[in-house]
C-alpha cells in the first residue's frame, strides 16, 4: 500500500524521546542555509521565532550549515517540525514548494543545468553515493527502469520516521521539476527500518 504526502503529514508526531533515541548523525548540508532561508522568506524574526521552539543544543545551530558539519539525525527533523509549526502554521504540506526555491537557489544557474543535463535517471543512479556522503547509518539501493525509479532505504530508525519519509517524497519531486521532469512520489512501508520511494516522471 503507497502512502501520499496527505498521509504522511497526517500521521502523529514522535516524542522527543524517541526522537532523540534516534542513532547516528548527518551532514549539515542537509539544513544548508536553513535559517538564512527563513530570514530570507518570512523577515528577520523569523530565526528567533523558530529558535525558539528548539531545546538546547538546537536552539543554538548556526543559520548555515554544510557539508563540514555533523549533526545527530534527529536535528533535521526537529528543526523541519519546528519551522513548520513556527512559520506554516502546522501544515508539513506548505514545506514543498519552499524546498524547490530553496534547493534551486542553492544549486546555483551550473549545477541546475548539470542535473537537467544529466537528466532524473542518472541523477537518481547517483542517489546511494549521496546518501552513504550524509547518512552515517543506513543504505539506498536505487532501481532504474524507464521514467520510474524505486529507491529503497534500509538499516535505520530514522526511515521509519514520518517527517523523514515525507521529506523522501519532496526530495525525489524537487530533483525531478529542477531536473525538467515534473513528476510524483509516494512512499510504501517495507518493514523494520525500512522504507521505499517510487518515483515517476
């Protein structure tokens, strides 16, 4: 059974316990330039406001990070879950079309002509490379087959992780319209730290 975005975001929230549970970090870029971002898009309170809601350390982050920063996984969650609730009024949904602006803005005019160069099929081949780069914990194995991809992760909590799913989905649909191939995403629960992808275009 797929699961839409509708049915990710409508999913309960994790406590912080588990979520703080979680094992194993990421790079910072996977926040990138998250607070500038934020100034950038709803003014200049808007890193206060959302800093806010963080608990220490994470009320501390730098506004930009890369990939020379480690972070444990549960930061990019609740930091994602903060700015939703902070500035998008509760509604992971919202988070979509900010995350083409922001990904395109962060790609710069070469690298978004060298992934419409390359095409969604190539630039997904490259995906376990990617993410063996960001995730300490956990694998992608990616299929490609003619304008659809599956890509399946296993080997950590954090795939079972709704906003982390869901981000799954608007990561393949962001690469996919700055690729010029517009297309979908849905998800599919495929066990014990595991979770599935496929994407057409």
């Amino acid at each position: 059974m797929f699961l839409t975005d509708e049915e990710l975001a409508a999913q309960p929230r994790w406590d912080r316990a588990r979520l703080l549970a979680l094992p194993g970090r990421c790079r910072g870029d996977l926040l990138g330039p998250w607070g500038q971002n934020l100034e950038r898009r709803f003014g200049a309170d808007a890193l206060t406001r959302v800093r806010r809601r963080l608990a220490p350390p994470l009320d501390r982050l730098e506004p930009l990070l890369t990939s020379r920063d480690w972070l444990p996984v549960h930061a990019q969650l609740v930091v994602t879950e903060a700015i939703v609730d902070e500035l998008l009024g509760g509604d992971l949904r919202a988070l979509y079309p900010l995350l083409v602006e922001d990904t395109g803005i962060s790609l710069g005019r070469v690298q978004l002509a060298l992934v419409r160069s390359l095409g969604p099929a190539r630039v997904l081949r490259l995906a376990p490379r990617t993410h063996r780069k960001v995730y300490e914990r956990g694998n992608l194995e990616v299929e490609v087959q003619p304008r659809r991809a599956r890509l399946v992760f296993r080997g950590s909590p954090l795939f079972a992780h709704p906003t982390w799913r869901l981000l799954q989905l608007y990561a393949q649909r962001t690469m996919l319209e700055l690729a010029g191939s517009p297309g979908d995403a849905v998800g599919e629960d495929i066990g014990a730290d595991a979770f599935a992808v496929a994407a057409t275009w």
